[in-house]
C-alpha cells in the first residue's frame, strides 16, 4: 500500500461510515505512518513514514441516503488527511450496474485523479 498510486476502498456505506470489515483493515494501516505527530490546520495528525502516500478513492456499492452520503464524503475526506492523500474521491454504484461496468469506472475515476 505505501508504495501504490491509488488506495480504493470499495464496499458499502453503513451509517456514514466504513463496514466493520473495511474499517477494520484502514485501522491495520496505522504502522504506514510513523508513532510521531504534526500539525495539519490546527489539528494533530500522524507524521508520514513514506514520501509519496497513495491517493484515496472510496466506493460506496449501495445506496446511503442524502445525510449518510454527504457523512461518508466527510469521513473520506477526514481519511485522506489522516493518511497524508494528495487527492481523495468517492463514487456510487448504482444498484444495477454490474462488476464489469463498477471496474471501468473506479479506472476512470482513477484516472482523473493522476
């Protein structure tokens, strides 16, 4: 992961927040970043143990509501600070569409983000 251009995290948005399953292993990237801490807008943050950390695109597979969508945008947001993401995202599938056309666009929203 350190060494990635791009950290996606696909799954569904329970709440506003990450699945138990998927926060569980955000919670195992902590020792990508150092024990030491710095200051980010007023706020204290983990400093970076590598130079170049990945952006951050986040995939939501089911449908929130308005408030658990704009929370979840939120928390991404929160996430790529935490994590030191130079750009982070978040797209939707819809329910319909299949693994095939959910693969092409997190690659398009890949791209839009080098």
């Amino acid at each position: 992961m350190p060494h990635s251009d791009i950290l996606v995290l696909m799954g569904p948005c329970f709440f506003g927040t990450h699945s138990p399953l998927l926060k569980k292993a955000l919670d195992r990237c902590i020792p990508f970043l150092l024990p030491f801490f710095r200051k980010i807008h007023g706020e204290v943050h983990h400093k970076l143990r590598y130079r170049n950390p990945p952006c951050l695109l986040a995939v939501i597979t089911e449908r929130p509501d308005e408030q658990e969508s704009a929370t979840y945008h939120r928390l991404i947001e929160r996430n790529a600070i935490n994590l030191g993401s130079p750009m982070n995202g978040v797209i939707q599938l819809e329910e319909d569409e299949g693994g095939d056309l959910a693969v092409r666009m997190v690659i398009e929203a890949m791209e839009g983000m080098r």
